[in-house]
C-alpha cells in the first residue's frame, strides 16, 4: 500500500511537469511576433521569423532585386521541405552610406543526446533600395547558396 502512494505521487509529479512544459511551449510561441521597425536588424529579424513562421510571402518580400534574386517559386522550393535547424541571433549592425552588415549567430541543434550543438557567427548583408533595407544575403539555412547578389567593386586608382 505504501509503494502504491509513492508510485501515484511520482506519476502526478511527472504529469505536472509536462503539463508546465507543454504549457511554456504554448505561450512562447505567441510570444515571437515581427519587429515594427525598418533598420538593417529589423529586416533581418522579421525575414528570419517569416522562414520560421512559413509566411514565404512576407520573407520574399525582405529580398533585394538583382540579377541572382530567385523567382518565388524557387524561393519557396529552398523551404517547402527543408527544416530549419539553426536558431539565427542578431548581433550588432553597420551601415556604411546605402549598405548595412548586421552581425548574426547562428545556433545549432545538437544530434544527439550528448551533442550540445554549436554556434557559428556570420553576418546578413543588406543594401537600401527605393527608401527600404533589401537583403542581399543572410547565412544558410536562410537563405539559397545561388542567391547571392555581387556588388560591384570600387574602381581606384
């Protein structure tokens, strides 16, 4: 009778913790919403949510025209299928006249039980078109290998 008593209560102590976890699911998910603002650091964000949100609309809108901008039917085949394993962290920005850099890291998952994953810095490179920040280029998994859009260089002397 006594180990039945301590059975029940490692069982509802299990089930309270899973209904905690379920419920922190929940609520940080409706926590997440898009940036209001315009600068290099919003665009990026507000692309990057839009990819995770699968608002591919809203993410292709965020590139730069140019020679190497995919249609929106290859942007969508990059994402339809792929999963997202990289959590994207904003940094810091420069903007240097109509180009901006914004300093990112990426998060990735671990494989395994005992794989605590990995972090790698990269930077999303942005250019201001027609008043608005474009992008030019985020890092993968955000973005296609053959989208990159060349700038051309300076000419000197």
């Amino acid at each position: 009778m006594k180990q039945d008593r301590f059975l029940i209560g490692i069982l509802i102590f299990i089930g309270t913790l899973v209904i905690a976890a379920l419920a922190l699911f929940f609520v940080q998910k409706e926590i997440r919403d898009y940036r209001p603002g315009s600068e290099p650091a919003d665009v990026v964000y507000n692309y990057a949510l839009a990819i995770q949100k699968g608002d591919f609309e809203r993410a292709y809108s965020y590139l730069a025209d140019g020679k190497n901008k995919p249609s929106y039917e290859y942007f969508l085949q990059n994402f339809r299928y792929a999963t997202l394993d990289a959590a994207l962290e904003i940094q810091s920005t420069r903007v240097e006249g109509k180009e901006a850099w914004v300093d990112v890291m990426l998060h990735y998952a671990g494989s395994g039980p005992f794989d605590s994953g990995w972090s790698s810095p990269d930077a999303a490179r942005l250019v201001r078109q027609q008043g608005e920040w474009k992008l030019l280029y985020v890092p993968a998994p955000y973005w296609g290998w053959d989208w990159f859009q060349p700038t051309p260089e300076p000419v000197g002397p």
